[in-house]
C-alpha cells in the first residue's frame, strides 16, 4: 500500500476505514438524526463557532459554489494567491456573478493593507480568500486580514480545505461568514464529504439572492437541519468515519493537534532549507504542507518515480509550478517518525542521482 504525503487526499487509519462497513440506515430516522447531530455538535468545537453548520455530500469545490451562489448579491472580490484562489474567481464568473479578481504574485501572501485599499475603491458585498494555498504553500494570515475586512461591509467566505483540522482556525472570533473544507485533507478522512459554517449573516444575505439553486441552497440546508437532517440522501458511510474520527480528534486534543502539524512542518522546513529553498517567504509557510522550491534543478518526475517504487507518493508543483517545485504534505494523522523515514529516503535517491 503507497503511503500518501501528497495534498489530499491522505493515508486513513484502518479503524477510521472500518467504520464504513457499519450497516446502513435510514437517514429521514432518529438514528441517522442523532449520528449528524453528533458530527455537527463536535464540528463546531473544531471550527471554533456558534454558526450554523452543514454537511455535505460534495467536494469543497461544491461548497465554494454554495457560498457563492448564497452570498454574492452585487459584487465579489476573489483574493488569489494561487490557483485555487483563482478558482473562487472562476466559479463566480460561472455562475454569473460580477467579481474582480485581485492577484497576489504566487509565493507571496496577501497583506492586510492591499484587501483594504482594494475593498475600500470597489463596490463590493463578497470577498473570497483561501486561507492555505495548497499550490504555494502559502498560508494567508488571516488572522491580521479578519482586522481589516470586519471594516467593510462584505460576507467574508474563506476556504479552509487544506489547514481545518490541522491549524487553529477562529471562525467567530474571525468573523468568518463562510468557512468550508474537506474530508480529506487535515482531517485524516476519506474524500466524499465536506462542510461549512455559515453565520447568520450570511443566512440574511441568502434570503435576499435569487438563483441560488436547490443543491447548495442554504435556505434549504437550514429547513432540514431544524430537523436535523440533510436536504438529500447524505453519504452515509463518510459520515460513520466522520462521527468516528471527529470524536479522535477531540481526544488527542486540539491545541496538541496544531502543535503536531507545526513540528511536522518545522520538521519538514529545516530539511528543506538544507537542500533547496521554501518556495514561500518563511513567515507565512503552510504548516500542513511545504512547497519546495526546485533550486536543484533535479527532475521531479524522476524522484516521484523512485519514490513510488519505494511506496511513497509525493506531489510535483502545482500548474505553471509543476517543475519549479515539489510539495510534501505532512498532515492529518501524520507521525514524525513517517515524516523523517520519508525524508530519508528521499536523500537516499538525492545522493544515488
């Protein structure tokens, strides 16, 4: 079996997998409605808010269009430090929306003082940001960009996809409208499913937008979720794994959870700047992921390919980036001992080539 340091999706525990097999059950029944509960009521803890939460059966991606097509009313801004921030901006304009794009060199984060200025001259009731840019491993400082966009009369949407579960995320303390992820990143869990809060805010805003679809309606999520239960038939055996691992995580503790992920990535960074070059400016380096810059010049196909006789599955760069770096992801139920092993096997090939 390859052991997957790749972006997502990630290794499972066996005992994570095994709650898949559980027997199914009618989903409109108390069984089910206890189960969502459950996962919606330990969701919150993770995410650090009061909102609304709902679930999914739908990659992120899904869930960007949902908070698109509910919020944006006049005008967005899509903040893109890489290229799934650009996919927000794709999305909006498929959808029909108005939205500017606002690009921020790759590599590079965005500053607290550019979203000012850039929403202060636009006539805007949306922003978009994705927090961890899993392209460029850069992780945005939302912390310093919550300060300046509460200034302004926007929903704030934000993609959580790649550091939920693995970096400590405030969504209320935030003052963050939307915040969606996956399944299968941080998480440490099959793909499949996702989620999202949605604050009461952003609920107002929905009422007030047409064509929002039935699928991703959160007038609708919310009507069922008073019922405790989703609009359609939800991925059942994704959400026993969720219920399950939910309740691990909680266990290890969150704040050991991030200080986890942080060694990884310091781990992971040191070994970098040895060999090559972070790819981001250090400050803002993702701790579920590295990007590393091919200062080498070595053939990343290549070592993907030694690498994956051994079992071992890393990730080539993102789009344009492809051979200008690698990405070792180092997330979810990682251990540091599986990191180092990796590590060493890739200078093993780095010395024989």
């Amino acid at each position: 079996m390859d052991r997957l340091f790749v972006p997502g999706p990630v290794d499972v525990g066996q005992d994570v997998m095994k709650q898949m097999q559980r027997p199914m059950i009618y989903h409109r029944g108390k069984d089910f409605s206890q189960l969502l509960e459950n996962c919606v009521e330990n969701l919150k803890k993770i995410m650090y808010t009061k909102n609304y939460d709902f679930i999914s059966t739908s990659s992120s991606t899904g869930l960007m269009e949902a908070a698109i097509r509910n919020c944006v009313k006049k005008r967005c801004l899509n903040v893109a430090t890489g290229a799934f921030g650009e996919r927000w901006h794709q999305i909006a304009l498929a959808n029909g929306k108005e939205a500017d794009i606002l690009e921020v060199e790759w590599g590079q984060a965005v500053t607290p003082e550019i979203i000012d200025d850039t929403l202060s001259k636009g006539n805007y009731d949306c922003i978009t940001l994705v927090h961890n840019e899993t392209s460029t491993g850069v992780s945005n400082p939302i912390y310093d960009l919550s300060k300046v966009i509460k200034r302004h009369d926007v929903c704030f949407l934000v993609d959580t996809v790649s550091s939920m579960g693995g970096v400590k995320i405030e969504v209320d303390k935030l003052g963050i409208d939307v915040c969606l992820f996956g399944s299968q990143k941080a998480l440490g869990l099959p793909p499949g499913i996702s989620a999202c809060s949605v604050s009461e805010k952003a609920l107002k805003r929905a009422e007030t937008v047409k064509n929002r679809g039935y699928y991703f309606d959160f007038m609708v999520f919310k009507k069922y979720w008073l019922k405790k239960q989703t609009p359609s038939t939800p991925a059942l055996p994704q959400i026993y794994a969720l219920d399950y691992q939910l309740d691990k995580i909680l266990k290890e503790g969150l704040e050991e959870r991030y200080q986890r992920h942080k060694k990884l990535a310091e781990i992971t960074r040191a070994w970098t700047k040895d060999r090559f070059e972070l790819f981001p400016e250090e400050k803002y380096a993702s701790n579920t992921l590295t990007c590393i810059k091919n200062s080498r010049k070595i053939n990343v196909e290549h070592l993907k390919a030694d690498l994956k006789k051994r079992r071992l599955l890393i990730s080539n760069g993102y789009g344009k980036l492809r051979e200008k770096t690698f990405r070792i992801a180092h997330m979810g139920d990682r251990t540091i001992l599986e990191l180092k092993e990796l590590l060493d096997v890739i200078d093993e090939i780095l010395v024989e080539s």
